[in-house]
C-alpha cells in the first residue's frame, strides 16, 4: 500500500508516518533524507541531482521523483510505504503517478492531516530541531542536547520563527490544498484526519482510516 501525507507545516505528517510505518511494517520514506542520501551515496540520481546543487540550481521534479521511484522499487518497500514530503504540488502529484506507474504500482491512499492556523502557529513557534538527526522537540529550550544522545544541540529553524510560520501557511495553501482537489478528482482516497488532540489518538484515527480504504479497496 503505498500511501502519500498531506498537510501543512505543524499538523505532525513526520511523527505520524514514523507512527503509522511502525504499525504497518512498512517504511516511511521522507523525500528530502532520501534525496540527500542519493547524493551522498553517489547514485546515478544522486549525482544528476548534485550537478544541478553545485551550479546553485534547484534539482528538478523528474530527478527527486525517480530518486523516490527507486526507495519504492527496492525490496524494503515491497509491501508498501509511506511518503512524507513527497508531493507539495499539483506536478509532482502527476509526476508522482507517472513514476509508480512505469513500475506498476500507484497511490492507494492519501491522508491529510488537518488543524486550524492558531494550533499550526502555536505548534511551530515552540518547536526546536536538532542540528544533527533534524529531529524536532516541543518544549525544550535551543542550545539543549538532543534527546536522542547523537551529539546535536537543538537549535530554532529560521522557518520556524513566527514571522515565517504564516508565510509558510500562505505558501501551503497557494501550492498544496489543490494538491488534495487533483487526488479527489483522480478516484484517490483523500481521508482527512483531525490533527488535534493527543499523538495516539490521531494515530488511532489515520490507522482506522487507512482500514475503511482497504475495505473499500
């Protein structure tokens, strides 16, 4: 089952696919890791991808998306997996069906993970990241070590100070809410999840999602 998050910044697409994929035996696949681990282990698409970063140009769609097609196409995603990150525009979303298409799979399910803006803000602006794994943490002060005891300090993402969270709300709903419209319009399950509450309980409610698409299915 290969399933795709949609949400904005703040509504918790990282930590409810880490939730989910452990659930599912499956893998979640996070565009950008994947993306910098091509680069870094010299993969043909990772070093098509580094000629475009070293001129100082944006790496086109094609490139990440079949950089993404091969995660899907090895053996680990065999069963499925969950996509964070892999779909910000209507063309990617197109470019994403044309990729699993030429190896024969497709897009059984998308979940978007939906809160009002005064919970996405109040999320966003008291969060911190670690400079190493790029975990993020709420509640814990930038300049305190990583939780996770791989050496990193948390620090406060430059788009994670308040002046910069509603520009990145303005920018999700201009690029990826018609991102939603295009799947509803492909025959695509989009189940909407309510985002707010406690981390399990939104697990609970994507889990029984995903199974009303299988029995659907």
């Amino acid at each position: 089952m290969i399933i795709v998050l949609l949400g904005p910044p703040g509504a918790g697409k990282g930590t409810q696919g880490e939730l989910l994929a452990a659930r599912l035996g499956i893998p979640k696949i996070a565009t950008g890791d994947l993306f910098r681990a091509a680069v870094r282990e010299g993969t043909p698409l990772g070093l098509e991808a580094k000629q475009f970063m070293d001129r100082g140009d944006l790496v086109p769609d094609s490139v990440i998306l079949g950089i993404l097609r091969d995660a899907i196409a090895s053996p680990e995603s065999a069963r499925g997996a969950i996509l964070d990150g892999a779909v910000r525009t209507v063309p990617q979303a197109e470019g994403l069906a044309e990729e699993l298409a030429s190896i024969g799979r497709r897009v059984d399910a998308v979940l978007l993970f939906e809160a009002n803006h005064a919970e996405l803000i109040r999320r966003l602006s008291s969060r911190t990241t670690c400079d190493v794994c790029q975990t993020p943490f709420r509640g814990l002060e930038p300049g305190t070590a990583c939780p996770r005891g791989d050496g990193g300090r948390l620090i406060r993402r430059q788009d994670d100070e308040p002046e910069a969270i509603q520009n990145r709300l303005n920018v999700y709903e201009e690029l990826t809410a018609p991102v939603v419209e295009w799947y509803d319009s492909h025959g695509i399950p989009v189940q909407r999840i309510d985002a707010i509450g406690e981390v399990t309980d939104v697990t609970a409610r994507a889990a029984q999602a995903l199974q009303s698409v299988q029995l659907a299915s």
